[in-house]
C-alpha cells in the first residue's frame, strides 16, 4: 500500500497535498480498498465556504455510501471532472488522477491537526 510523505492525512482517510494556499484532497488507498468499486462521487459543494471536518460530498461504491470530510478548511474550487464518467480513477489512482476536489485554504495552521505518513500508517495498523 502506498503513503506518500508528501501528503497530510486526516483520521477520516482523506489525504490532502498542498501547494502554495491552493490545495488538492482525495481519498487514501486505503480508504478506497475498503469501499471498494467506486461507483459515483457527488461534490455539492462548489464555491462553498467549509470548516474543517465538515462533510463535502459523498462517495458511492458498489457496496456502501460513505461522506468526505474536509481535513482543512476552505472554500471549494473545483471537482475533479474525470470524476463523472470514470469514478473507478480513485481506485486506480487515488492519489494522482482520483483526486477529488481542489480547495482555497483558510487557515494553513489546520494542517498541522493532521497526520503524516508515518502517524497514518500506524493509525490504520499497517
């Protein structure tokens, strides 16, 4: 299982990497092999102003229905559009062409609420 260092990680399984006061946020590998098949992702939430830990869409797999949490907070700025017609992209590549939403940040010192690579790891028992 992959855990990139480059990456924040929040207890909800959602990872976020940031760049400058953009950020993008999706769903860790973990998360989506015990979805399994992803089937649909709804974000709402477009051009919303969001706190940290609040729900932002919902993601479908085959099996379940599960939210996504916000791990900063942030207004939304964009969904990932590849989303609509391939939603399978966050179970092939959850941390590259899976991504799901991009965000503004409010307040990078959030960031810092979340866990690194090593912590995730051994939150999730691997």
């Amino acid at each position: 299982m992959n855990f990139p260092a480059d990456l924040k990680y929040s207890k909800d399984h959602e990872w976020i990497r940031v760049e400058g006061g953009m950020a993008t946020v999706g769903i860790t590998e973990f998360a989506q092999k015990e979805l399994g098949d992803i089937v649909y992702v709804d974000v709402n939430t477009i051009g919303k102003e969001l706190s940290q830990n609040d729900v932002f869409g919902v993601i479908e797999a085959v099996k379940t229905v599960s939210d996504l949490f916000l791990p900063a907070g942030g207004k939304i700025l964009e969904v990932n559009p590849e989303l609509n017609a391939h939603p399978e992209l966050v179970n092939t590549d959850p941390y590259g062409k899976g991504w799901i939403i991009k965000i503004q940040l409010n307040n990078t010192d959030e960031l810092h609420t979340l866990l690194d690579a090593a912590a995730y790891k051994e939150m999730i028992g691997k």
